[in-house]
C-alpha cells in the first residue's frame, strides 16, 4: 500500500511527466573497480595485502561481499573507474548515471555516462562500464577509510526525472602516495601502506615522508631493541616483513629497513640504509622500546640514510631526548 501510495504522490509531484516504469527507481551497482589493468596509466596502483595474498579486484562487489581498498598517485587526474549496474524493472534499457564523489576523497566525479541495459527476467543488467573522472585525486600522501560515491541517476529511457535519484553509495578506503612505489615495495602491503599513509598524512616530500616514518617508527611501532647483534630480520639485503610484524622486537638493521621500505611503498626513491662499521663507544641512547638510557659499544650501526641519518632505532641526547632525523651522520 506505501508503495502506491508514494508512487501517487510522486506523480503528482512530476507534474505530468510520463514514464514507462514505476516508482521507485531500483537500481543497483553490481561492482566498481579502480585497479583493472597492469600498470597505472589509467587506473589505481597494484597493492596486495601482503606477500602471499593480492587484494582481491574489482574491490568493491555487491552489497554483502567484499570490500578492498586501493591506491592513487598523489595529484593525478583522469583517473579511470570500471563498473557495472543492475535494475529491476521489467522496460528499463538505459539510465543515465553519475557518481560524486561526496568528500574529495576519492579520483574525483565520475561524469554522466548513458548506461545500456540488457533485459533479462525481472530486470536488466549492464555492460562494463568505464567512467573518467572529472578531478584529481588529493595532492599529498593520505590513507581514507570513507572515500563515498554517490551513485545517482538523471534520465530513465532517455526521459529526463524532475531530479536526479541517488539509488545507492559505495564507501571505500582509498590510500594516495608521494609517486610510483618503489622497489621491494613495488607493489605495497595494504599494513605499509596503512602505517606509511597515517604516519605521513599531508606530506608531499620524500624528506618529509622520511622524516615522520622514523619519528612514528620509534613511537608507534612497539617493537623493542635486540641488543645481541644476533637476531634480526635483516641479515643481509633482504627484509622479512612478515616475521618482523609478528614478533616484537627488532635491531638497527630492521630499524633502517622500516624507514627504507615504508618510505618506498609510498613513492620514495632516494632512501637508503647506511651501515657504520668499525667497534666504537656510543653515548647513552634510549633503545626502542626501551624505558632505560644506556651505554655500551657496537660493532656496527645502520641507519636510514637520506643525505643525512634518519634512525628509528634510538633517542639521543638524554638532557633533551630526540629521534635522529636529517642529522649528519659525522655529528654529536
């Protein structure tokens, strides 16, 4: 009866518009997907979830399925977006459909397309459909976790509605980088990326990305300082990540890998590790993870290594404690 009884008013309301379909308009979106082709000259970057596992695409699916984030380049525009739609009306061959992107946190407005149906029982079903949008995605590194589409339509078998009807919203988490990610993190872990983006949020610069990855390494991270010079996760050029986030400690050399590989998951291509050789005293310093300002000898130290010492490891200086960020790596 409410059925009717809106379907009337909203006749009404039209003021003698005539459709070949009732209200209300039910229409749906079967899937939208940002990252559809290697590559990303039109689409989103290639991110996974860690080393055994892809993210799974398209990376939004029907209502009660999956919902995966995905990654853009800081800045860019004209970025691609492919979808399909569906509706349940039994004379509906197209609609004319647009989507906004209703907090700037996403590629930007998806434009007014036609989209053709195909009638099958009980309603119809779309082609794949390729939407450019109109905008850019935001100018610094940024992680969001509601980037909302609003899905509406403006024109039911090329008639014209009295205004447009929003038949559904997606909501997704969408990660922006510095640039192309760089290698080991060519195609970055979503927990890097998740660390990396907060950590760096509105950061434009590599120095500035380094810069808050080691501050919020040291502080966040939790993992604490393994004195033995045995144990790591680094023992030669290659980082494991995955037994790293599951044990809870770490050395200088995983230290500078985090500031390393997290820096290069969201575009940095100039961060280094450095390793100081030689035995020597060092100042008292407060390990990560650590409540208690030490001293000792080392044989060695490595750091991250950006023109200067970025080290994620330790504070120094006990009077006035710091993190070592952009220091010179011959100073005190």
């Amino acid at each position: 009866m409410k059925r009717y009884i809106l379907i009337a008013l909203l006749g009404a309301i039209f003021q003698g518009k005539t459709f070949s379909w009732d209200y209300p308009l039910e229409v749906g979106v079967t899937f939208v997907w940002f990252d559809y082709e290697s590559g990303n000259t039109n689409d989103a970057l290639n991110i996974r979830i860690d080393k055994t596992h892809d993210v799974i695409t398209p990376e939004w699916d029907y209502p009660g399925g999956w919902n995966y984030p995905y990654a853009n380049i800081k800045s860019q525009s004209n970025r691609k977006v492919k979808t399909r739609f569906w509706h349940l009306h039994d004379d509906i061959t197209s609609i004319h459909i647009y989507a906004n992107d209703y907090y700037g946190e996403g590629v930007g407005p998806l434009p007014e397309m036609n989209v053709p149906f195909t009638l099958v029982t009980g309603g119809g079903a779309s082609d794949l459909m390729t939407f450019t949008s109109t905008g850019y995605v935001n100018y610094a590194v940024r992680r969001y976790t509601s980037a909302k589409y609003q899905w509406r339509a403006t024109k039911v078998n090329g008639v014209t509605l009295p205004s447009y009807v929003q038949f559904t919203q997606t909501t997704h988490v969408h990660y922006i980088t510095l640039a192309t990610p760089q290698s080991p993190m060519a195609e970055p872990w979503t927990d890097v990326l998740t660390y990396s983006c907060n950590w760096a949020s509105g950061r434009t610069t590599e120095s500035a990305v380094v810069s808050k990855i080691t501050e919020k390494a040291y502080i966040v991270l939790g993992n604490t300082y393994e004195y033995r010079g045995t144990s790591t996760h680094t023992p030669t050029t290659t980082f494991d990540l995955t037994d790293f986030f599951d044990d809870d400690w770490a050395d200088c050399r995983d230290m500078s890998a985090v500031v390393q590989v997290f820096t290069n998951a969201v575009g940095g291509s100039s961060i280094q590790v450095r390793k100081i050789n030689g035995q020597f005293v060092y100042n008292p310093i407060l390990p990560i993870g650590h409540s208690t300002w030490v001293t000792g000898a080392w044989n060695f130290h490595q750091v991250g290594y950006l023109s200067n010492v970025y080290d994620a490891c330790l504070k120094l200086n006990q009077s006035d404690p710091r993190i070592p960020i952009n220091e010179s790596i011959n100073g005190s």
